[in-house]
C-alpha cells in the first residue's frame, strides 16, 4: 500500500546529514525534479517503499505558492504526507469521488536522475494536501527502476499512524481511497513513521 513518505526539509544536505546521523544509513541523492525548483534524497524502506527527503533547490525562483508541501514557507522538517502506489489510479478516483470525497486531478511527474536518465510517474493529488497531509495522494509508475530498489538499504518501514486535531474529518476520506490508516486525537495534524534502522527502532514525523 505504502510507496513512500514524504519528509520535507528547508536545506537538503543539512537534511542528509540529521537523518544518517538518526537511522544509520545515508539517503542518496535522487536528482532535480521537472522544473528544476524541487530536489531530494531517497532512503529504501524495504520492498517497494521508500523515504524522500525533498527540498527546494538554493536560489530557485518560483512563484509564490508554486512549490509542493509548502516548502516555500517551510521552517523545520516534518514529515507532510505519503503516497500510495496504484495501477488501476482512473478507478480508485472515480470510486473515491462517488464516495465524496475528490482526491484531485492527475498530473504528469518526472525526475532527471543522477545518471542522466528520467523517471516518469503520474499523480493524482490535491493542490492542497488533504487532511493537513494525514490522507495520502495516489501514484502510477510509468518507468522503472523503483526508487526503492536503487536508494540505500539498510532501514525497514515498520508502521505509520497520525494524529489530528478532529480525527472524525479525516476518517471519511481515507475510507473513501481504501486506506487503512490509525488516526487519534493530537494537539495538531502530524504522521508518525516507525523505522527499523541500524540504529534501532526509530520515529519519524
């Protein structure tokens, strides 16, 4: 179900640094994003999963509130949303519109690679994410390799859960994805990702 977590940072390679230091394993590099605004690092979570680690790029200049996951405005890393990997992506929006809920548009995605070579995918998501990042948006791979299959191993996704202020607001639209998710009352919206690492057991938010 999980593909990857998204964990956001206002420097990259300070970012890098703070997580090696954490779970014992350095993300790579994955490259620049389409535009060249955005870029990150990757941490393989075990089959299929990863951890990105995506920042604006130094100096970039986008209009104002172009960039994803408020990284225009973001002050300290956290961890803002996750996605989930479908292939039948034109069904499961159409099947969570006529439950209600409209988990957005589907937009072309690409990635330039170190090596030069591109990595293709398509979203389906929000403009703003839904539920303060708490409910995923959806992705179909159109290239291969997996990003998981390529970024450093050595950690392994264990659980995500969430709190939010009104878990009863969320709830719905997770249901309407078909995505299990344990959401609890906290004092503000945050994911919670459990990491088996070298290091031990280790929290992500």
């Amino acid at each position: 179900m999980l593909d990857h977590l998204v964990y956001a940072v206002p420097d990259l390679e300070r970012a890098v640094d703070e997580i090696e230091h954490q779970v014992g394993v350095r993300p790579a590099s994955g490259g620049t994003h389409a535009g060249g605004l955005t870029h990150n690092a990757l941490l393989s979570l075990g089959t299929a999963t990863y951890l990105e680690v995506i920042a604006r790029v130094p100096g970039s200049e986008a209009p104002s509130g172009a960039l994803p996951f408020g990284l225009e405005t973001l002050r300290e890393p956290r961890l803002v949303t996750w996605a989930v990997a479908v292939d039948d992506i034109e069904q499961r929006v159409e099947e969570a519109r006529a439950a209600g809920y409209d988990p957005g548009e589907m937009i072309a995605g690409g990635r330039d690679l170190p090596d030069g070579s591109h990595l293709g995918w398509e979203l389906v998501v929000r403009q703003k994410p839904a539920g303060d990042g708490i409910v995923p948006f959806l992705i179909r791979w159109l290239s291969e390799p997996h990003p998981s299959t390529t970024a450093p191993k050595g950690c392994r996704f264990v659980s995500l859960r969430a709190e939010h202020l009104e878990p009863q607001s969320v709830l719905p639209m997770l249901q309407a994805l078909g995505v299990e998710l344990s959401v609890s009352q906290g004092t503000k919206a945050r994911l919670i990702a459990t990491l088996h690492t070298p290091n031990g057991m280790v929290e992500l938010s």
